[in-house]
C-alpha cells in the first residue's frame, strides 16, 4: 500500500484558492450525469436497509450516541409499517477501501445499517475477511457496495430530501489528499460535490494524515455553511472541529500504517 509515507505537497498552507474555488460552488449545482452503475449500486444499497429494517426493525436517531445492542423484533416491523415509519436511519462510510471501518463502525451502532462505499473492486473484495473480524462474524448491519462516490452521495441526499433516509453520521476517513496544488480541485472540499457531502449527514467526520487537508476541509465547511445562511455567520447549532488525534487502535488499513510510521493524524467533526 503506497500509504506510509507522509504527504509530500508543493503547498505549504491553505490553498491560495480555497475560498473562491468554494464559494463558486457554494452557489452552483454539480449536474454531471449520474452513471448507471452506481445507481444500480445504490438500489442494492437501499434494498439492503429495506431487509435490515424489516429483520431487526428501525434504528432511532436519536439514540444513536447510546445504542448499544440490537433492538429486538417486534410485531410492528413489516415491511408496510417500515415504510410509513420513515425516515430510515442509515450510516454512510464513504472511500471504505478494504472496509475494515465498516466493522467498526457498525459494531459502534448495531441497530443503524452501515453501508461501506467504494469504486475499487480490488479492495472491496478484502472487505469482511477473518483477519479483519477477529475471528467474528460480519456485523449484520454492515455493507459493503462498488460505487462512485460522487454520484451515490447524489442520490442518497435524494433519499435524505425526500424524508426517507436520514444519515447521523457519515465517516469519510483518508480520502486520496490530491497533495499537488494543480490537482486541488480533486479534494473533496474544492470539488462542487463538496455542498451536496456537507448536506448529506448530520455527523461528518474526516480522518487524513494531511493537516492541510484537515484545515481545508474545515475552512470549507465555514465557507458553505456561511454561504447557505446568506452571508450570516455560521448557523450557532453548527460545530466544526480540528484536531490531531491518536487512535487507540487503528479503524482502517491506511490508519494502521499512517501510525506505525508514527505520522500525526488529523480529524475534523462537522455537526450540523
Ligand atoms: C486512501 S484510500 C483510504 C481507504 C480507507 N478509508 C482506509 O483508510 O484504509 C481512499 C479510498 O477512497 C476510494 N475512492 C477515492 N475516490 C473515490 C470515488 N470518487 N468514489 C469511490 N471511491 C473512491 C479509493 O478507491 C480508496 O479505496
């Protein structure tokens, strides 16, 4: 895995255009085409929240800090009442790699399915291996999808829209750092995409061992939000944070090496 090695930029600091590349796309609407493959891959998505909910019944959001064990089945979780109980309540973690954060994030909150998201078949098919579970079985509410990234969050905002999904919290841990400023635009946070991912959860948490990248994503964050209040501050329910962390015990394949080459790692938490 190229991943070791600490991030090499010719940036030293914040973009020079973070804030006019944002605010472009604060105001416009990413139109490209959504391929037919992911929105084959999100009906799979969907079907697979469809039968979790009507196996266990349906996570509540709120208690989505405390859920601690499976809710038990009960006479109301047929399909029908599923449906007019909506929104469903669904976990997103996007650029999953070999998934081995979505076992630990769906171990976390047992009763909310999680659905694990990327475009590389190689490192999906690790996905749920003995070495990752320890020996257990793959946490029922954990799935995993070939998709890309940039459309399925298209659609799952759709569903958010619509009032039939609802998304607590969404991990986007080690996305590619695009580290040459000719490439920025690739980062997520200077990609028109960046409105519809903030719009999409209620909970983001960005992991990247690129402090800039950190910083960024933050600022950007600041910079729609401020957008959409219509030139106010950002909204006061908002919280941004960003912080260097130490994982106790590394969540994914990338977090593992970043830390055994002992690099700081970075985390910033959007709460809207
Ligand atoms: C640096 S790896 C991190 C993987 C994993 N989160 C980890 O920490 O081990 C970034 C992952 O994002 C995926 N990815 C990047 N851009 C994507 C996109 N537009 N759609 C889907 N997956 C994407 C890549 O295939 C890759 O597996």
């Amino acid at each position: 895995m190229p991943g070791a090695n600490s991030v090499t930029s010719n940036q030293e600091t914040l973009h020079k255009d973070l804030e006019e590349v944002v605010r472009k796309y604060a105001r416009t609407t990413f139109l490209r085409p959504i391929a037919d493959h992911t929105r084959e891959a999100f009906a799979e998505a969907e079907e697979f929240v469809r039968k979790f909910y009507n196996a266990v019944g349906k996570g509540d959001p709120s208690q989505v800090e405390t859920i601690k064990c499976m809710d038990p089945p009960s006479e109301d979780d047929s399909a029908e009442n599923i449906a007019k109980q909506a929104p469903l309540t669904v976990i997103l973690d996007s650029g999953c790699g070999t998934g081995e954060s979505t076992i630990h994030i769906a171990r976390r909150f047992p009763s909310i399915p999680v659905i694990g998201i990327d475009k590389s078949c190689a490192r999906l098919d690790k996905a749920g291996n003995p070495s990752q579970t320890a020996g257990e079985d793959v946490p029922p509410n954990a799935f995993w999808i070939r998709a890309e990234l940039l459309d399925f969050w298209r659609l799952a905002l759709e569903r958010v829209q619509a009032g039939e999904w609802t998304i607590p919290y969404h991990a986007v841990y080690y996305p590619n750092p695009w580290p040459k400023q000719s490439e920025a635009t690739r980062r997520f946070h200077m990609h028109p995409i960046f409105p519809t991912l903030l719009a999409l959860g209620k909970v983001i948490e960005l992991r990247t061992n690129w402090e800039i990248y950190a910083r960024e994503f933050a600022e950007a964050a600041k910079i729609v939000l401020n957008e959409n209040a219509e030139g106010a501050t950002v909204p006061a329910n908002t919280q941004i944070t960003c912080e260097s962390f130490d994982p106790v015990a590394p969540e994914t394949a990338f977090e593992r090496k970043y830390k055994e080459a002992r690099q700081t790692l970075w985390r910033v938490v959007i709460k809207t």
